[in-house]
C-alpha cells in the first residue's frame, strides 16, 4: 500500500500528463463513477490554472485570441505545473520565456507583453514603502550626492523592450486589436513600472536613463551609475521619477 505522499504525487503526475489510464488505476470502485469523478476534477484543476493564467496576462489573451491562449496556456501547465507550496497569484511566472521558447505562433513583441503584465503584477503587490521626497535628495552636498546609494522602491520594476509594449498593452485593455496587431518595432522601449501609492505607473523613459536606474538597483553609487547623462536631457527627467517616489532611502556619505 502506497502512502499519501506518494498517491498524490502519482495522481498530480498523472493529471499533468494528461493519463486519464494511470489516474483511474488509483482509485477503487465503478469504472464508469471513476472515470466521471476523475474528468470533472481534472477539468477543475485546468481551468483553475488556465484561468489564473489568463487573469495575469489579459493582453496576451487579447493578442492572440481566446482559443489559441487556451490551448498555450494548457500547454504551459502541462510543462510546467504549480509547485506545492506555490500561490497561484504567482503562478506564471516563467510563461513569457515559455511564450518564445516554445515558438508559439503569434507577433514578435507577444513575450514582452507578458513580461511587461508579470512586472506590472509584481509591483502592484509589492510592499509599501514611503517615498523619498526630492527635497531630502537636493539638500545633499555634491560631494555627498556622488558618493549616495539610492534604495529603489520595492514596486520598481525596469523593462526594456524592441517594441512599444506599453502601448500595444493599453490599446489590448481597449480592446483595439486591429491597431495593436500592425505594431512594428521601433526605437527600444525603456519602461519603469511603478507603484509607490495606489496605482501602478509606467513611465517610458530614455534608455541612458534605464541603464543608470539600473546601476541604481544594483547598488552603484550615485555619480558613478549616473555618469553620462546629460543635464538639460537626462536629469530632468531623473528628477521625474524621484517625484514619482522612485527612491525610498539613502545612504550618503559625509
């Protein structure tokens, strides 16, 4: 007699591969009850799946239509069903990878849609934290601000695209297909999502600036992540995102 342990993970084993034969084996009594039961819980455990899924990447779904989401997002679940101990507001987070790796058919910027809804997830449920005000930032001497480190906010999330992904994302919540389907790449998409109150922001910024954010996060200092950008061009727009609550603590030297 095989433990519980075990029966569930030959049943979940099962279940992904789609082996209604090697599911019905673990169960006693009529085959006909059996294989109903078995049916309706593996309908439910799917649809659960693929509709998390498609609550996650609404403008994917609006993309490439609700059959062919369908049938991708089954896919992924069989190649890649939820951890134990995963959340299944979580559940997807490899799906824009999988979107391209699997070569499914659809636009070019398709993975970085799902990327952009992944971040704009994550950064809608991020921890709070309070903002550093432009003026703490401005009172620094310029020496000090050189040397700062700046503690981006937990919701900031940096995504670079060849497409215009924040755009093709809002016309999709518009439902307006026909003009997002003739989207054609372009000069590269730097986005900062953003949630430092209720709403989650995307800004498109400059790419000099994108780098530098990035430099930021990995917790280069000041001077030396925002080397290069031009005052009249790039610090003003900087300044932006500081007063958007980019930036929650700092750590400047003497």
């Amino acid at each position: 007699m095989i433990g519980l342990r075990e029966y569930q993970g030959r049943l979940a084993a099962a279940l992904v591969a789609g082996d209604c034969e090697a599911a019905l084996r673990l169960f006693g009594g009529d085959e006909g009850r059996r294989s109903l039961g078995l049916q309706v819980y593996a309908n439910n455990w799917m649809h659960t799946l693929v509709s998390a899924l498609a609550e996650t990447f609404p403008s994917v779904r609006a993309i490439t239509g609700d059959g062919v989401f369908t049938a991708m997002a089954v896919a992924y679940v069989r190649n890649r069903p939820p951890a134990r101990d995963e959340l299944l507001i979580w559940y997807g987070s490899s799906f824009p990878g999988f979107i391209e790796a699997a070569g499914i058919a659809g636009p070019p910027y398709l993975g970085d849609v799902a990327r952009l809804e992944l971040a704009w997830l994550e950064a809608y449920h991020a921890a709070e934290a309070q903002p550093l005000p432009l003026a703490a930032i401005a009172a620094l001497t310029a020496e000090q601000l050189v040397h700062a480190r700046l503690r981006l906010h937990p919701s900031a999330r940096l995504l670079r695209s060849d497409y215009p992904v924040e755009r093709i994302r809002a016309r999709c919540l518009r439902r307006d297909r026909e003009e997002t389907a003739a989207t054609q790449p372009g000069a590269p998409s730097c986005l900062a999502i953003l949630r430092p109150g209720a709403d989650v922001g995307i800004m498109r910024i400059s790419p000099a600036t994108f780098q530098a954010l990035g430099r930021l996060r990995d917790g280069a200092p000041f001077g030396e992540a925002t080397n290069g950008l031009v005052p009249g061009e790039h610090l003003e727009e900087l300044q932006a995102l500081i007063e958007a609550g980019l930036f929650t603590t700092i750590d400047a030297h003497p």
